[in-house]
C-alpha cells in the first residue's frame, strides 16, 4: 500500500473559521468604538447622532466580515462537494476519478490524497480481477475443448488402433493439466488464507533441493542441460513440504525456459541469520514488463502458451516463502536467463533426539 506523501503544517479547518469569526467581532467591536470615541472626543453632533452612525457602521462592518466569511466558506465547502462527485462516480464503477489535492486546509488536502490513492488501488484491483477471470477462464476453456475434441473424434468407428490410442493419450494429457490447475489454485487459495506454518521439522535442506531437482532427470536429459551445483550443507528447521513445493516450481520454471543445451545452476548456503538458495538458468529470459508481473496468479509472460504451465509456479512460490518469513528476488534480461534467490530465516532450535 502507497504510503502517504508528507504534507507541510496548515491551518486546520476549525482554526480558519475561528479566526474568521474573532476577526469580523474583533474589527466590528473596533471600529465602532473607535468611531464612538472619535466623534465623541472632538463634539461631531449630538450623542444620539453619533451612537446612530456608529451602528451603521457597525452593521457595515458586520455585513463585510459576513461576505468575508461566506466567500471564505465557500472556498472550504467547494473541495467537499467535489470529494462527494467523486465518490459517488466511484460508486458507479469510475476508476478513473482524480482530486486536486492543493488546499487551504490540511484537513481537506489528506482527505484528497488519500481519495487519490484509494481510487487508484481499486482501480488496481479491478484491473488484477479483469485479468484473472479472464486467465482461469482460458486455463480451464483451453484443455475441456481439447478433451471434447478428441472425444468426439473418438465417436468415429472408423478411426485406427494407433489414431484411437493417439486421441485418447491427449485427453489424458489434458485431464491432468486440469489437474495439476485445479490443485494449484486450491493450495494457493488455502495458503492465502493461512497466516501461520504449523508443521515444521528440522532436516537438510540442500538433501532437499537434490531430491527434487533429481525428480525432474528426465525433462533436464531431453534439454540436454549442464547442471552445476553448489549445494553446501545446510541444517533447516521449518516446514519441508511447503518448501519442497517451492523448489519443484523453481527448478520445473528454469527447465521449462532453459534453451537445450544451457545451463541450469543451483546453489544453497547459509549465510549470517539466513540460508540464501538460488536457482539460474540460460534461457529466454524476462522483459522488464514481464518481470513487474512476473509473481501475478496466472500470468504467463510466454503469450502463446507453447510452455506447459498455468502461471500459478511463482505465484505459490512467493506466498510460501512469505509464509515462512523469508523473500523472494527475481534477477532477470531478456536472451540472459533469469536468476530467483529465496532468503529464509535460520531459527535455533533444540536438535531432534
């Protein structure tokens, strides 16, 4: 949330009508006696004449200092009854509204920034929304016509033996990427609604990563990718299968972009009060617009979908790593590679009997 900017000292709202108000008194009460003494000092006229003109001109004074204080307020109320068009534009789905946020009162000009940098986070907001329900419509519309293809297909009695197996191959294909989307969105929503890790154990976190990454020997052996590790011993206490969940989508991110033949690094290492893991690849890389979305659910930088995926990997990733208290870092060119460092806190605990 955008902090909100330092505004200098101003007269507050009450002050400025205090000081409206004792002022038209202050000069009223002045000027009449003041008068009164006058007249009086030097014999203009008879006492009645001159307590006449003084309250007239003490009605004069009145009178100005009023059309002083209308005009005065005016100027407070016009910014109040804009705030209220706003708002009510707002309402009605208007994101686009802004306030001149320049006032003589410190209180009205809060109120503007604040009403610019709420519309802008909602305007923010619909936009994530638009693009969500746009995202998990596609991801779930892509592979249910694939499977509704190939099952009609699948009707045809004159289709061969190897046409059959071949249909029914990429239903199955296509089953579980559904069921690899369903399962994504149901943890990532279960993980936003959990605010602590309950399940921790102490064991080694680089024995981990090693298991994972060994997971994946088939998709780094058809790439044909130079794998370079710097595993050092690292003792963790926290919750092993969130974390393994991180790394599997790091590491099937970094195959998935690597060009066949790079390089897929990896290293794990304590540092003072941290344990720092990273996960580099060679590939295609990210653009900076890419990058800014890069931890957004469901965005895909690669438009064409022609990398399996659902745009959720970074997505949970970040959430666990959050979860467990520690950061995530996205170091990325476009034709470079990309580079994720994840920085976990260590905590000293008493060693499992």
């Amino acid at each position: 949330m955008p902090k909100l900017p330092q505004i200098k000292a101003r007269p507050r709202a009450a002050q400025i009508f205090a000081v409206i108000i004792a002022g038209i008194i202050t000069v009223s009460m002045v000027l009449t006696y003041g008068i009164i003494f006058v007249l009086l000092k030097l014999r203009i006229g008879t006492l009645t004449t001159v307590l006449t003109s003084s309250t007239y001109i003490g009605l004069l004074t009145i009178l100005l200092g009023t059309g002083i204080a209308a005009y005065t307020s005016t100027r407070m109320l016009s910014p109040i009854l804009k705030i209220n068009d706003a708002a009510k534009k707002v309402a009605k789905g208007d994101f686009s509204v802004r306030l001149e946020e320049k006032s003589i009162a410190k209180e009205i000009e809060e109120i503007a920034t604040s009403f610019n940098i709420m519309v802008k986070e909602l305007a923010n907001t619909e936009t994530l929304r638009s693009d969500f329900v746009s995202n998990v419509s596609h991801e779930f519309k892509t592979p249910l016509s694939a499977i509704e293809g190939y099952t009609t297909l699948l009707q045809d009695e004159s289709l061969s033996k190897q046409e059959q197996a071949q249909y029914i191959e990429r239903i199955l294909e296509n089953t579980s990427r559904l069921t690899r989307l369903t399962q994504s969105i149901l943890s990532l929503s279960q993980l936003e609604n959990q605010e602590i890790v309950l399940q921790k154990e102490n064991y080694m976190l680089d024995e981990q990563i090693r298991r994972v990454l060994l997971g994946y020997e088939p998709l780094w052996e058809e790439k044909e990718l130079n794998i370079d590790l710097s595993l050092e011993s690292t003792p963790f206490f926290g919750s092993k299968s969130l974390l393994a969940q991180v790394w599997s989508n790091l590491i099937d991110n970094a195959i998935k972009f690597s060009s066949k033949g790079g390089t897929l690094s990896i290293g794990c290492r304590l540092e003072s009060g941290a344990v720092r893991v990273f996960v580099r690849d060679t590939g295609i890389g990210m653009t900076e617009d890419v990058k800014k979305h890069a931890f957004d659910k469901f965005y895909q930088g690669e438009r064409s979908h022609s990398v399996k995926g659902n745009g959720l990997g970074l997505a949970l990733a970040r959430r666990i790593v959050m979860l467990c208290g520690g950061s995530i870092l996205l170091d990325s060119a476009e034709g470079k590679g990309t580079k994720i460092t994840v920085l976990l806190p260590t905590i000293v605990v008493n060693p499992t009997p």
